[in-house]
C-alpha cells in the first residue's frame, strides 16, 4: 500500500461520503456529543455501571450500525464518537471489508465477546477475513447512556491507538528472513519476532529483491514500524533477508520469558556486536527489549565500576568499603536487607555482593582523583556507546540515557536508579563491551545491505575490561548472580540488579550475564530480585548458545 495509493483511495473514501451523504452526514456528526450518543438527555440520567438489559442493548446497536458499514451511527454508539469513527470508516472503506457478519458470545458483566467473519475484497480478488474480539460497555460521561467503550482493538484485537486499515498493493515486498544459518524465522515459530520482521520488511523488503503482492494490513502510526499483514490477497515474491539471529538462541529466548509476565531478553555476540536472540513476554506487545526506558538497578554498577577504575578512583582490590547506609547529599542510601556491612571490603567483593553504599561512598572520588557529575555520563558515552542517539541497529530502538546528575540523583544513578534508563539491549551491549574492551554497535541486518554508519566509542582500556570481566565471574561463581548461573560451564560471568519503581511495592528485576562469546540482558517488570526472575532468563539463554 504505497503513500500515493493511500491518500487516493482515503480521498475517494470521504468524496463518497460528502457526496452521498451530503447534510445529512452532518447532521449525524453534529449531533453526537463528548461520549458519543444523543446530545438530548435523559429527564433523569441514569448512574453506575450499565445493567445486562442496557449491555445487551448497547452491543447490539454498535453492531447492527458496524455490520451494515453505517459508521457514523456505530461511532455515536461508542463513548468516544471523534476516535471511532475515521477507524470504522475505514474498515469498510479503504480497507474494502464486506459481509461482514458478527456473532455475539456470552456477555461476562459488561465485556461481551464477539466473532467476526467477513470478506476483504480488491480489484477482483476476495479471500475470507475471521477474528475474535471483545468489547466493553460503559456509562457516558455526560449523557448517562449506556455506550461501547471505545478501543482501536475493538474492531480487530490487532489493532491500536493510531493505527488504520488498508487493502491494496504491499507498502513492501514480502521477506523471507532467514538466520544467520539460513534457517527461515516466521512470526508463527517466533512470535517475539513479529514486530521485528514487520519492520525489516518495512524498511528492506525493496533492498531484499522481491516484489509487492495485495493485502488487507494494519498501518501503523509511527513509520518507523512496518505494516502487520493480516490477509493476503495475492502474494508477493518474497526476497530473502539474512539477518543476525540465532534461530537456537531465537527459541530458547521464546521459551525463558514465558516463564514471567512482563519480561523482555537480549542476546547478543560480544565480538561483533550481532544480535543473536530477542524476545519479550507482554501483554502490550511493546518491544521493550530494544525500546524500553526505565531504571537498570545494580547492573549499572558496571559501568560504574568502570568510571571509578578508568579515572583512578579505585580497583578491583582496592579499598571500596561496604557500610549499612551512606548519606550523599542529605538522601541516605541502603543495602538489600539482609547484607552484612563490611568495612574493609574490595571494589571486587562490594561489586559480587551489590552493595550499594560501596558504590555511593565513592560517587565523589577521592581528593586526588575527584568525580563529577559529568563522569558517569563520560564513562558511558565515550566507553561503551550509550546516550548519543546514533545507534542504528536496522529497527527502531533506544540506545541508553545516563544524563549528568546534581544532588541526590548523582549517587541514584550511580546504582541504576535515579534518572539513568536502559533496556535489555543496552545492558547485554554493556556487558559485551565489558569483556571485551570493544564497543561494537548492537545490530540485526549486516550495515553493508543499506550502508548505514554504526555508532563508535573509544571503548575501555584492556586493563578495565580485564578487571570487570574478573568481577563478572567472581559475581557468577561465588556472588548475587551464582545462584542463577550454576550449572553452566565454559568461561561465564554475571550482575544481577533490582530497581525501585515509584508506586510499585515490588522492584524491577535485572540480570546481564555472559557465557563465551554470548551475552544477555534481561528485565522481568516488578519480578523481584535479579537472581530471582531476570536471571533464569539470561541463564537458559546462554545456555543454549548462539
């Protein structure tokens, strides 16, 4: 469905409308209010929640006005009329959807289950459309009637705030992605991969050789995130996409997040900065594993370790004392509960053990070697590629933010917390950078297919890397992560991490961890410790290789 197609068939879908409909379609439009309905009210308006009798009248109008393509009057059906109607209009309009027939299920308080059976229709060619969804009937705001609560998943459970339907020719050829094996990945075999192929279709179907077919497909609102086919009318030739994953790492990825809800892994190979697995276990279908933005907990200690190493602060056998609390500018910082203070700990045994006030303790330097709030940024930025905006990994994703902090917030972000924000991705590149000293660029097609510029950094000093690739392992074999990681042979190393979330009684949980040439970042939203969640996780991961 190409830019040009769609604006002459959305044109010819709103000239049909003015034309035909002409006063009365405005009529119709002027007449709806906030929440949809009549604008005339009630003697009485009626409160609460809508009763059987008003849920079964109300699904019933909505689909009537639906099934037989009427969609300014199902839009003044639904509690949001201005929303609903471009969607509805489509859906019989550019989207060339008819027959359609609706089968209510057995209404469950004031959610009613519904079936669709349909038919996409274009230039001659039909092929069937079926699907279920479900909608839920709510009170108006200002009117008091009972009206259908008005979500883009209504019309197709696929479909969300922004999106719209089209049928035409493809926006993109079809792919067949295959690994880096050559073995084919499908959004079937892989669901987590779903949005991903949407996206390297998007944005190389044209580079990959083959030619665009005629399908019905979800149009999202961003650009950067490619069409969802849901039928196809006739078939592309599909062009072949090598990409970086690993179809082993692929479905071990697939198999650990299923295990918590909310979770999201990582994957990559640290001596190329190849993608090798993704996979994220949500009920928003969000790609938090490369977008997401939130607080990284302890695993950030990693690159703290790093700054407190890079500008002489201390060592991995250095004095890095580990009290019950520290104060960093009047905000008193913890240990989990249960740690033992240790005074005369090392940089070493305070990293295996994440004791946070080891790390706060020396947030300032030292009067010979001073930190600043700048620092942490530095360390980030120049060594390990974070926080520039410039990652270009063939998707869309979010390369780090560690700002430069005043106050209190200097010492959070110290420990993950405060305003620093990762997501899977860039802690499984900051541990890959970590043991090997190099920043290689995450990606997930080759740069040669479009001759795209990754990102650089200057990476660490071999003596730094070497260090915290030592407290990795001491962590995995004998620390916070051992418990996650035993069992697994080869060269292995590990950090666990929880961070607090405002309003939330139960911290994010957090693991980064590597194995050889493998290494993991995991996050189970409100999972707990992250040895508890996150870290079986990376662990299965890791344990079936690239």
């Amino acid at each position: 469905m190409r830019n040009g197609a769609k604006a002459a068939i959305v044109g010819g879908v709103f000239a049909v409308m003015v034309g035909g409909a002409g006063y009365g379609a405005y009529n119709i439009v002027s007449a709806v209010s906030g929440d949809g309905g009549s604008a005339g009210t009630a003697a009485e308006k009626k409160t609460g929640p809508p009763s059987a009798d008003e849920v079964e009248e109300a699904s019933r109008a909505f689909f009537a006005a639906w099934k037989e393509g009427d969609a300014a009057t199902a839009a003044a059906e639904t509690n949001n009329a201005q929303a609903a109607r471009p969607l509805l209009v489509a859906y019989g309009g550019q989207a060339h959807i008819t027959k359609v027939k609706i089968t209510p299920g057995t209404p469950a308080g004031t959610t009613v289950p519904f079936s669709v059976a349909a038919t996409v229709s274009y230039e001659g060619k039909s092929k069937p459309l079926a699907y279920e969804s479900e909608l839920t009937v709510v009170r108006g705001k200002t009117t008091g009637k009972a009206l259908v609560d008005w979500q883009p998943a209504v019309v197709h459970p696929e479909l969300k705030t922004g999106d719209t339907l089209v049928t035409g020719e493809a926006a993109s050829p079809p792919i067949e992605a295959v690994d880096r094996n050559g073995v084919v990945l499908t959004k079937e075999k892989y669901p987590s991969l779903g949005p991903v192929l949407d996206s390297l279709r998007d944005k190389y179907g044209d580079k990959a050789g083959g030619t665009p077919g005629i399908e019905l497909a979800i149009r999202h609102e961003s650009e950067e995130a490619g069409d969802t086919s849901l039928v196809t009318l006739a078939k592309g030739e599909a062009g072949k996409l090598r990409t970086t994953f690993s179809a082993g790492a692929q479905a071990a990825a697939e198999k650990a997040v299923k295990q918590y809800a909310e979770s999201s892994v990582v994957a990559v190979k640290p001596s190329t900065g190849e993608v090798l697995a993704i996979a994220n276990h949500r009920e928003d279908g969000f790609n938090a594993a490369f977008e997401g933005r939130v607080a990284p907990g302890s695993t950030m200690k990693i690159i703290t370790a790093a700054m407190f190493i890079d500008n002489g602060v201390t060592s991995m056998n250095s004095p890095a004392p580990c009290p019950s609390d520290a104060v960093w500018m009047s905000r008193k910082f913890h240990n989990l509960k249960g740690m033992q203070p240790n005074e005369g700990a090392t940089l070493a045994n305070s990293f295996m053990r994440s004791c946070n006030t080891a790390f706060v303790k020396l947030v300032d330097g030292t009067d010979e070697k001073p930190l600043t709030d700048e620092s942490l940024t530095t360390e980030a930025q120049e060594r390990f590629g974070l926080g520039k905006d410039n990652w270009k990994t063939g998707v869309v994703s979010f390369d780090g933010s560690v700002p430069a902090s005043g106050g209190p917030n200097r010492a959070a972000n110290a420990i993950g917390q405060g305003e620093v924000q990762m997501n899977p991705l860039n802690m499984a590149s900051v541990t890959a950078t970590a043991i090997t000293g190099t920043f290689r660029q995450p990606f997930v097609v080759s740069p040669k297919l479009d001759n795209r510029q990754l990102a650089t950094a200057r990476g660490l000093p071999s003596d730094t890397a070497a260090q915290l690739k030592q407290m990795m392992r001491l962590t995995a074999t004998g620390g916070t992560a051992q418990k996650a990681m035993s069992g697994l042979g080869g060269d292995i190393g590990g950090k666990t991490g929880s961070a607090e979330v405002d309003g939330k009684e139960t911290s994010d949980s957090w693991f980064t961890g590597f194995r050889n040439d493998i290494a993991a970042a995991a996050m189970v939203q409100q999972g707990g410790h992250g040895g508890d969640a996150a870290g079986p996780i990376v662990a299965q991961v890791l344990r079936a290789g690239g």
